[in-house]
C-alpha cells in the first residue's frame, strides 16, 4: 500500500504500532466465548476468545497469524469491544464494515484508534484482512444472542 499524504503517515504508523505492540493478544482462561476463523483468500487465522457477562464484554483477547492489517485490526477491535454492549459491539462492527465498504458511516461513534484503517477500503484485496477480526466477533456474539 502506498501512504502519501500526512494523514495517511499517521495512519500507517497506528496501525504498525498495534501490529507490533498487539493489545490483547493472547488466550483467556476464563472465556465463554471461542472463535476462530481463517482468511480464505490466504489462509491466515484469528483466534479470539471473549468473556460475555450480563450482555457485556467483560474481556477479550487474540492470538493468530496474518499481516498486519489483519492483526492490528484484531488489536483495535478487542480494545474498541471491551465494556460494551453485544448490541454496541455490533453496531460498531456495522460501523466498521460501512467503511470498508467505502459506503457512508456512522460517525457520532468515536471509533479511536479504528479510524487509521479506513485507507484500507481502497484496496479491495485487504478488505478481508482487515474485517477478519470482527467477523469472528460477529459469529462469537450471535452465538449468545
Ligand atoms: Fe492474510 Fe491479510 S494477507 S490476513
């Protein structure tokens, strides 16, 4: 990916810092919720495990193989989820899949972190890099609804 303006700069050096300072990353020993997916299109994985209490995320954490989209997307998403709601995790993974999709997003939200992946809804092919995480979320969290 070619990064050629400030803002995208700054981008690029938020997403290597959760690549190579992974928040979360690990497995919970007292999770009640275990995902993992693979990336058809390269065959990388995402392992996430959540601990779900009273409707909220109590906890979660990563661990897996793949670039670093993929991994600093997993890095802010377990960040962004911790607290919230299942109904505000979603609503944000929907935010989050909005802009991929380069479609028009909810931005009353403050995505932190999360914002420094938009740049990746020009490159079609990372898409499912990036959105890797927060499908396995999405699968892990319907299985509690
Ligand atoms: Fe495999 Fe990005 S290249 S997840």
């Amino acid at each position: 990916m070619s990064f050629n303006n400030p803002l995208d700069t700054l981008y690029r050096q938020v997403i290597m810092d959760h690549y190579k300072n992974p928040r979360n990353r690990g497995v919970l020993e007292d999770e009640n919720v275990e995902i993992n997916m693979n990336n058809p299109t390269c065959g990388d994985r995402v392992h996430l495990t959540m601990k779900v209490e009273d409707g909220k995320i109590v906890d979660a954490k990563f661990e897996g193989e793949g670039c670093s989209i993929s991994m600093s997307s997993a890095s802010m998403m377990t960040q962004a989820i911790k607290g919230k709601t299942i109904e505000e995790a979603l609503a944000l993974s929907q935010i989050f899949s909005d802009m991929m999709q380069g479609k028009e997003y909810d931005d009353s939200v403050d995505l932190g972190d999360i914002e420094a992946l938009q740049g990746v809804s020009k490159f079609p092919a990372r898409i499912k890099c990036a959105t890797l995480v927060w499908k396995a979320m999405e699968k892990g969290l319907h299985s509690q609804e």
